[in-house]
C-alpha cells in the first residue's frame, strides 16, 4: 500500500531546489497530494458555494448591519455584484448562493438555490435557535449542495446578519473560554458595541447552559442554518475526496464542528486565512491550522478562500510539472560544511 505522504515528501525534495526553498508552498503541495492520494494532483475545476441564512439574535442588536441586509446581500450575489462574485470569476469558478433561511424568503433568482430549514432561527438569548430537525435538514442542505458539484476543490462561504455572534457563541461553549476573548467586531461595531454584543451572546449561553459540551446540543442552541449548511458540505466533500478550502472566522467554527462530529473530514480541510475576528486565532489553534494568507480580512462570502485558490493551484503544479534533480541533469547540493 502506497504510502502518499512519504512519496511526495520525497518527491518535493527531489526537485531542483534547495531543500524546503518553497516553504509552506511545499507543505501544501504534500497535503494535497496525500489526500488525493497521487503525486499528479490537481484542484481544478474549482467551485464556489455560499450559504445564506438569517439569525434571531440580530433583532437584538448584535450587528452594525439591519437585518434586511443578508436577502439584499443575495440579490447582490445573484446580480454578480459582490466581492465574492468579482473573486470567482478571477479564479473561473462557477458561484451557487443557497438560502437555507434567509428571513422573509426569497424571490426567484438566478444561480440562487432556495433550500430553507426556515425564515431565519430563533433569537438564541430566548430560546433554542433551531430544533433537531432542522439542525439536521440544514445538515443535509449542505451535503447536498457539495454532492451537486462536480469540483475537486470547494470554497464554502457564508452570509447571515449576527452570524459572528452565533460563531462566537459556539466557539465559546466548545473552548471554554469567556466570550469577551472571543467576540470581535463583525460588521464593523465600535467598541461599545462589541462589549454589548458579547453580553448579550453570554445571556444565550447562561440560557443554554455550558454542559453537556454536545456538538450537536451546541449547534441547535446557536448555530445557524448557513454554519450546519457548512458542516454538512464538509462531511459529503470529505467522504467523495473533494477537499475544501475553509473561509474566515464563521466557517472555521463550522469546520471546528464538522472535525467533532467527524474527525476523518479535517484531511479535506485546507485553511486559507486568518481573519481580523480575535476568536478565529484561537479556533485555529484548537484546529491545528495554519492558514495560507494573513491580510486583516473581515468579510466572508468564501472571499478569503478564494484568494488562495491560487496557491492551491500553485503547489500542485510544482509537484507536477517541477523537474527533479535526475531529470534536469543538475548537481544537488554537497555534503560539504
């Protein structure tokens, strides 16, 4: 049985360079060729898959943004106007928005699919933000969306106004960690208003309660549709060998949670930044990960991931298409010190 990390360690080693001269760049290259299992990978074609989905929690005040903000950020999508759609189109990759329970619903739209558990959760601070059943159809709205798409490489991307506060939350009940060294900015509060944000985001957890430490009891109390849509995105692309590049702040808690409720998926998950958000440093730590770019991003919709795309691309062509030492004719290095 081949062992795949071994044979492109030491194919990378073998190129015309000086050992380890391409960094983290080799790195990826190996993670990506042990995954696909091959020393010719590739992560072409490239798909770009956003969940969108509302929050009660947002009527409290959590945001700097309305609420109406995430079926207007939709319409953007679908209109092409967006951040992510400028990003997807650099990168030649197609961009399905899927509203898993974007308050008020939708009308139809093109490239939009209309998939909802809902019309937004519940406001979290009073009760449950979803129930088990729809904690699980918004799990299986994900799975499907990955099983659609005939990628080898997924960029997963979110919008839902007060979904920091729900990542927050999630990733405090987990770490157990106050939620004032968690809880950052969002969409652009001031200072004052993240210091009532986290407040109101530790009165849902006193509601809920920090035991048992249950992924699935956790997601049900503060998750969101748009963050189970991830997880079950991760799930279905780990298991058909599609690896997935993961996002910010939010789609990090949701790959966090996708690892603990299946830990073989975080082989498929490769990292492609670290957000301005405080808590996304520690959820990265808990992961493991050390993402590809630092660029003091804040945004989401999968636009982080879709820089990196890229590297990705890069690193699989050097284990590819880079010569080795024999081929090439070229001396190594000496011995000599």
């Amino acid at each position: 049985m081949t062992n795949w990390r071994a044979a492109a360690q030491h194919a990378i080693e073998n190129k015309t360079k000086p050992l380890g001269a391409l960094g983290r760049l080799e790195a990826l290259a190996v993670d990506i060729a042990a995954f696909q299992q091959t020393l010719e990978p590739f992560v072409d074609p490239v798909c770009v898959i956003v969940f969108a989905a509302d929050h009660g929690i947002a009527t409290a005040g959590v945001s700097a943004y309305p609420q109406a903000v995430t079926a207007e950020m939709v319409r953007n999508f679908a209109r092409g106007g967006a951040a992510i759609n400028v990003l997807a189109r650099q990168i030649d990759a197609p961009l399905e928005v899927v509203d898993v329970g974007v308050l008020g619903g939708l009308e139809p739209l093109p490239n939009v699919v209309s998939a909802r558990c809902g019309f937004g959760t519940e406001n979290m601070i009073e009760r449950p933000a979803m129930s088990a059943v729809q904690l699980e159809l918004a799990l299986a709205v994900g799975r499907d969306a990955a099983l659609r798409s005939e990628a080898r490489l997924l960029v997963l991307g979110e919008m839902g106004i007060g979904n920091t506060s729900a990542a927050t939350a999630l990733a405090a009940v987990w770490l157990e960690m106050p939620v004032a060294a968690l809880v950052g900015p969002g969409t652009g509060l001031a200072a004052e208003g993240v210091a009532r944000k986290a407040a109101l985001i530790e009165r849902a957890i006193e509601r809920a309660g920090r035991a048992p430490r249950e992924p699935l009891r956790f997601l049900a109390e503060f998750g969101g549709f748009e963050i189970a849509a991830l997880i079950g995105a991760m799930h279905a692309a780990s298991e058909r060998g599609v690896l997935v590049l993961v996002d910010g702040f939010i789609a990090s808690v949701a790959a966090l949670y996708a690892c603990l409720l299946q830990p073989s998926c975080r082989d498929a998950l490769v990292f492609a930044h670290r957000s301005a958000e405080p808590g996304h440093r520690r959820v990265l730590q808990e992961l493991n990960a050390h993402p590809l770019l630092d660029l003091g991003l804040r945004l989401g919709e999968g636009s982080g991931a879709a820089l990196a795309v890229p590297l990705l691309r890069a690193a699989c062509a050097i284990l590819r298409d880079m010569a080795s030492f024999e081929a090439a004719q070229v001396s190594r290095a000496s011995d000599a010190t």
